[in-house]
C-alpha cells in the first residue's frame, strides 16, 4: 500500500483525501476526508481573476491541510485544480501561494483530464456490479464547470462545459451583489437555457443518450440524495451508490428554486455554504436527466478526489 494525499481545489469547495492505495488492486482505504468552501471561483464569471479574500480563504485551507497531511506522513501528494484557477488571469498568484504552503505547485488541469480522474474515482469499484448496465455516463456538477464522461472499464468520451452551481448563480441569480430569493420564473429559464445549451455542446462530443447507467458525483448532487433520503444530518455511508428517482430530483428542484434562504437553510443535510448555489446545481441533473430519459441517478461520493489519490499512487 502507498500512502498518497490528494486535493482537489475546485470553483466552490476544496477536499482532502488521504488514503493507503494498492495500485495493483486499486483497494483504496480512506485515513481522512475532509472539505471546506472556499469560494475561489468567487466573481470569476464576471471578473476574470481571482479576488484576493478568495485566495486568502483558499490558502488557509491549504495550512489546515499541510498538516493533516505531515501527520499522517502521506508518501506522495497530488494537487490539482480545476475550472475556476483555469479561467482566471492572476492564477500565478495561486500557483505560488499553493507551492509555498505545500511545496507542490498546483496542475491546473483541462477539462478533459479533470473527467478522466472524475471516471476512474467513479466507477473504479462499481466493475463488478451485475445490476448496472455499461455503458456508465458520469456526470460531475462542480460550481464553475460540469463534465460528461462516458465509458465502460474506460473512458469512451468526455467533454466539460462551462455551467456550474457556481456560475448560474452568479451569471443569472444577483443582482445588485444580492442573490434574488427565491428566483424568479424568467431567472430559472435563463439559467434553463445555458444548461441545455451546454447539453447541446457536450453531446457533439459524447452520446449522453447511449449510456445505460447515469453516475453522479459532487456536492450539488450529493445534496439532492440527502435531502432525497431525508436524512437528519449528512452521512456519506448512506448516500453512497443511493439510487434516487428522476421524480425525486424534479420534486426537489422544484422546491429549492421556489423556497426562500431561510427555509433552505434549514434543511439539515444543506452545508451553509451550498444555500444559495444548490438550486441552480440541481436544475443542471435535473436537465441532463430529462434529456437523456434517465430513470435515475447512481450517487457516488467517489469521484475526482479518488481519481486523483489512484493516479498519484501510480506516480502518474
């Protein structure tokens, strides 16, 4: 077994895993897993840098992180960064801020690799399950980018589109600096409209309709199944590989774009920093559903960080 870190720093949220990996069998054993928003992506959209109390946010995760990983004494550690550090023009202040605190430089990797490490964190134990058809369709909803991946043992096809919890938000629900609550009908079409456009998009290059198994990965999704589950507080055991009904996820949907901050911030499985983002992160499943016929979304919580800890314990 290696022992392996990983993180993975995206639009809204940054995770740890480390884990022991044996890269011949792919047994990964979580040691600690840990998230925590950081917002980097924030005003990204519309700015096109990083804002320097995002940053400052992101780099104290990194600090928090730098020691689980030194106690732990991790072999190896992987960074990657995905769709907000790829957009922005000052992401070499990132870069350095990470390599200081961590001693590694971040791989702000392409939309096409983050789907690969988002497939093998995936799907890398779902080989053996006789009651889902291949081929898997994968979909990561992160905040400022979504990816489609398609494969069976491996990836077929992928494609990341720009449209994310993160990023409908910003581009469709504030207005003076304020998040519209509850949105209005036109709003929610607006965001309707860049969702199927992107759909559009991703299917010049991958057969969404082909797929006989939909995987859904990240927070937005993942908070779909708790609040599916109607579970008291927010356990990964249970939502892991939970199959939740296309109507569970248009009823839900329904409900967090017609309720206030308040009454979504009281469901109890809603991290706070999700509030104001989820809605617009499950209009985007519930789309792809609706285009593709899916029955049913397969919720992992393995997914890219997974991937990445899989690859950096190969030393790829």
């Amino acid at each position: 077994m290696t022992r392996v870190a990983a993180i993975d720093c995206g639009t809204n949220s940054i995770r740890l895993l480390v884990a022991d990996v044996d890269p011949v069998t792919g047994t990964l054993v979580d040691l600690d897993r840990r998230m925590t928003i950081v917002r980097l992506g924030q005003g990204v959209d519309r700015t096109g840098r990083l804002a320097p109390e995002a940053l400052e946010r992101t780099f104290a995760a990194c600090r928090e992180y730098a020691a689980v990983i030194k106690e732990h004494g991790a072999e190896r550690l992987r960074f990657v960064a995905t769709s907000a550090s790829r957009d922005a023009e000052n992401r070499d202040a990132f870069v350095r801020g990470v390599l200081d605190i961590l001693g590694v430089e971040p791989e702000v990797i392409t939309g096409d690799q983050e789907a690969e490490f988002s497939f093998t964190g995936a799907t890398r134990e779902l080989s053996g399950r006789t009651d889902l058809a291949k081929p898997y369709l994968v979909v990561d909803i992160g905040g400022g980018s979504t990816e489609f991946v398609v494969g069976e043992e491996h990836v077929r096809a992928a494609r990341s589109v720009d449209v994310g919890c993160v990023r409908m938000t910003e581009r469709h629900l504030v207005q003076d600096g304020t998040v519209t609550d509850p949105p209005t009908a036109a709003q929610v079409a607006a965001i309707r409209a860049d969702v199927e456009a992107a759909l559009d998009l991703a299917e010049q290059t991958v057969p969404l309709r082909g797929a006989r198994t939909l995987v859904g990965l990240a927070g937005s999704v993942t908070t779909v199944a708790a609040i599916a589950l109607d579970l008291p507080e927010y356990d990964s055991a249970a939502i892991h590989h939970a199959r939740v009904p296309y109507t569970r996820v248009r009823e839900i949907t329904e409900r967090l774009l017609t309720s206030t901050h308040a009454e979504r911030a009281a469901i109890p499985v809603l991290h706070p920093g999700r509030v104001d983002v989820i809605g617009a992160g499950a209009l985007v499943l519930l789309a792809l559903m609706e285009r593709i016929g899916a029955d049913e979304v397969v919720v992992s919580e393995h997914d890219i960080l997974d991937g990445i800890a899989f690859h950096a314990a190969l030393g790829g």
